[in-house]
C-alpha cells in the first residue's frame, strides 16, 4: 500500500514547490481551475458522443455511459466538481481582466450545458446531493441569496417542499440501491465497534465485514427489505468509515479531520476551488472517490492546496525541505515503478486469460505465476482457485480461496470451497462453507440449491425437503435468470422429494 502512494506523494510535494513559481494573484489555483473545467468539458463530450454513436440503450444498467470511468458514481462527481467550479468562476471572474481569469471564465460557460446532460445520464445520486449542497453554500456565501429569500418567505417554503420531492424522488429512482447504502454503513459501523480502537486493517476489512454481516441475520430474522438488498461490497461507499474500518475510531476521527481542514483551509484561502472540496468531501460520504484513481488525484490536488502557505513568501529551509522530500519521493517512485508495471502486466494478463479459449489446464499453467503478484487480489484468487476446482486441485483450491476469503465477503468463494470439499468427499466441511456463503448473503439462492442437492444426495430428505420450502419462500426476480432457473430447479426437486416423502 505504501508504494501505491508514492505517486500521489510525489504528485502532492511537486505541486507544493510549483505553487512558489506560479503565487501571483492565485495562479496555481487558476490553472487547476482550467484544467479541472478542460478536464470536465471532455468527460462530458465523451458521453454525448457514446449517445449519439451507440444510444444510451447499448449501456447495460447501472454502468450507463461514463466517460473514461469504470462506473457511473466516480464519474458523476468529478462532473458535479466541474460544475460548481464553473458555478464559481462565473460569479466571481465578471471583472477580472487577466489572461487566466478571462480564459476560466470563458471555458465555465462552456462546460454548463454539456456538464449539467453528462450529470444527468451519470444517474449518479451522491453527486446530485453534494452539488446541491455546494451550490447552496455558493449562493449564501457569494450572492444576495440570503437577503432575496428573506423578502420572498412563500417561495423558499415552496422551494424547500419541492427540494423534499426532489429529495423523495432521488431516492424512489433506485429505492434498494439507497436501502441498501445504510446496510453497508450500519455494517461498517459494526466493524468499528468489534475493533474500535485498533480496527481491522485494510486488508482484514471485508473479511471482517463478512463476518459481521453473518451473524447479523444469524442473531434473529430480519426484514425482508434488508435481507432484499443486502450484498457483498467491493468498497466501503464511505470513504470515513472505511478508515473507522481499518483503523478505528481514531481513523474515523483523522479523515474527518482532515476533509474538514482542506474545506476550511480553502474557504479561508477565498479558493475558487474551496466548494468543489466540500463537493469531494460529501460525495465522500456516499461512495469511493479514494478508489478511483483520478479521483485520487483530484483529492490531492486539493490538499496541496490547501497546505501551501499564505502569501507569496515561501521560507527558504520550508522550500529545501520540499525539495529533498522531492528527491526521496522520486528515487522512491521509480524504484517501485518496475515492481509496479509488473503487477499492471500479470494483472492485464489475468484479465486477458479470463476471455480466452483455453482449456482448463492451459488455464491453470497461465495463472499460476500470476499469484507471486496478485495474492493480494480477492478476485484474482477467487478465479484462480475456480480454475484449479475445474481442474481437479481440490486442496490446492481451497487453499487459494481461503486467501481471498480472508480479503473479501464474496459468498461465492465458499460456495466454490464447499464444491471441493463434496469432491473430496467431506460432506459436512460443504455443509458449513454453504451455511457460511448463504448467511453472508442470505438473499442468493445459489448456496440453498446446493445445500439441497447435498442433503438429498447424503439421504437427508427431511433436511433437503426444508431446504426447498425455504428456497420456495424466497423472492425470485424475473431480470435474473440465473436466479429463476435455479429456483426451477429447486422447486422441481422439491416436489420430487415431497411425494416420495
């Protein structure tokens, strides 16, 4: 984890010793403007031409169009961060005569139309609810907001009902996504009270997560809608409390300190950018901007910002420090680059093996000198030890999976573990991995249907006729075949073994 910083690092003490080259009136703060707002305008102009070339339809639900973006969430906050700077820059460069003040101003203007149809398709609710609360700051703060609501009392009591519509509508737009949102965080606050003063570490912090989940719904029965929306997170959809996670209360307490500051420190500093930083920190709440890697770098941006000195004075022992900090991170830097790239390459291979035509075997020979650098990855070792079941390696298997399940709460490791231990002939070890991967994510018929079939198959009807009631019980959506052939399956076998019981 420490070299994957290094970059950011390197990136954060670089831009504090630019900032003595570029202090007059701001001028670093313009060009991360500038470029924040060029950086925007081409995200949105890549998602109308995805539009316009392929139709929104060809997008499969949620991951939609999303520029240069994995998934939709990321990519509507860097959106809504363009906005409000462009909302700023617009309200604040009127009169500004300068080359870089003229060219922000100009640029805001054009980012607002093609900006405000990207948001929108990004679906991205997070950050819809961070760019209302930042431009609402802006309006407070910089206009005669405050004073023109004053005088017009029905219009702001009609305006606050229809922000609660709009807050409703948000909302009913994707109902079990947002439920499903405060059962992540209400489990990760379960997480941090297990372990509130050391916490868990991040690479311990899904595993633990599972756990935790599972004797959740183990204690006693819990609503429907929980068990509905309940799943197996590959991110904490809070960047806060995945450090309260991983590091407990005092985590928790640094990371809200620290978005905090930058927010204050720019606001103090009358920094253009000082409300896309309380942008980031409140889409921060809702989703994973720390595991995006531009993101990430927009994160440091601004706390270099925010940590560079008042005035155009810089100390000299300040700036020689800068510069053998510089140094070491760059020495730092390209001494892990070549470790780095080949992790990207064995990654990039992994992937590339997942679609290839090879038989199992083959499979098997190219992923093994993969694990020396991806161990680290769950869902790397979840594949791997898939593959190594397909080929026969029963016990080396289940070892590699139980290295990811120690890294993750996917329930289908311990499904894949229980499948070796039925082909090793350990019947009740399958019996408890099931048990596991059903509790951990008790709405997947997956688990069930396979605990089924190893009762009726072990001659334990009784067990595998109540098996098959409680797969009947359970809600079966129609946009998952998977899911309905499964259920097929089980109420076929359960009314076989119903008359012959």
């Amino acid at each position: 984890m420490t070299a994957a910083l290094l970059p950011y690092a390197l990136l954060l003490i670089g831009l504090l010793l630019t900032a003595k080259l570029l202090c007059k009136k701001n001028g670093l703060d313009r060009v991360v403007s500038i470029v924040l707002l060029a950086w925007t305008f081409l995200e949105s102009g890549w998602t109308i031409w995805q539009n316009i070339r392929d139709g929104l339809g060809t997008y499969q639900y949620p991951f939609i169009i999303t520029g240069s973006f994995r998934s939709p969430a990321p990519f509507g906050a860097l959106i809504a961060i363009g906005l409000v700077t462009a909302a700023v820059s617009i309200i604040r460069l009127r009169k500004e005569k300068d080359l870089l003040s003229r060219i922000q101003y100009i640029l805001s203007y054009i980012v607002l139309i093609p900006g405000c149809a990207a948001l929108i398709v990004s679906r991205s609710r997070a950050a819809w609810v961070a760019l209302l609360v930042s431009l609402l700051t802006l309006l407070f703060r910089e206009t005669g907001f405050r004073n023109w609501i004053r005088r017009r009392r029905l219009i702001t009591i009609v305006a606050a009902v229809l922000l609660l519509l709009a807050g409703a509508g948000i909302f009913l737009l994707k109902p079990d996504s947002a439920i499903g949102r405060l059962h992540i965080w209400n489990m990760e606050c379960r997480v941090m009270a297990s372990h509130p003063w050391t916490g868990v570490g991040f690479d311990r912090m899904f595993k633990v997560y599972g756990d935790v989940q599972s004797g959740y719904f183990q204690q006693k029965e819990r609503p429907e809608v929980i068990v509905r929306v309940a799943d197996s997170p590959v991110y904490a959809f809070n960047e806060y409390l995945k450090f309260g996670m991983a590091w407990g209360i005092g985590g928790l307490l640094l990371s809200l300190a620290v978005a905090a500051w930058v927010v204050w420190r720019l606001f103090r500093k009358h920094s253009v950018l000082a409300y896309a930083a309380l942008l980031y920190a409140i889409f921060a709440c809702f989703s994973f901007p720390l595991s995006v890697v531009q993101l990430k770098v927009l994160g440091t941006v601004f706390l270099a910002l925010a940590l560079m000195p008042d005035g155009q004075r810089h100390p000299r022992w300040l700036m020689l420090l800068l510069g053998i900090a510089f140094c070491v991170c760059a020495i730092a830097t390209v001494r892990a680059y070549s470790e780095e790239k080949v992790r990207r390459d064995a990654e990039r291979n992994w992937r590339s093996a997942l679609f290839s035509d090879q038989d199992t075997e083959e499979l098997v020979a190219r992923l093994q000198p993969l694990y020396v650098h991806l161990k680290d990855n769950a869902m790397y070792l979840y594949q791997y030890g898939y593959v190594l079941y397909q080929s026969g390696a029963y016990e080396e298997s289940n070892r590699i999976l139980q290295q990811g399940a120690d890294r993750s709460c996917d329930p289908a490791l311990y499904t894949t573990m229980a499948k070796n231990h039925i082909a090793l002939g350990n019947f009740e070890a399958a019996e408890a991995e099931l048990w596991k991967a059903h509790w951990l994510v008790p709405s997947r018929i997956a688990p069930l249907w396979m605990l089924m079939c190893l009762y009726a198959d072990s001659g334990k009807t009784e067990k595998a006729v109540e098996t098959g009631r409680t797969i009947r019980q359970m809600p079966v959506y129609a946009d998952n075949p998977d899911m309905l052939s499964l259920h097929d399956k089980a109420m076929a076998l359960l009314n076989e073994l119903e008359n012959k019981h």
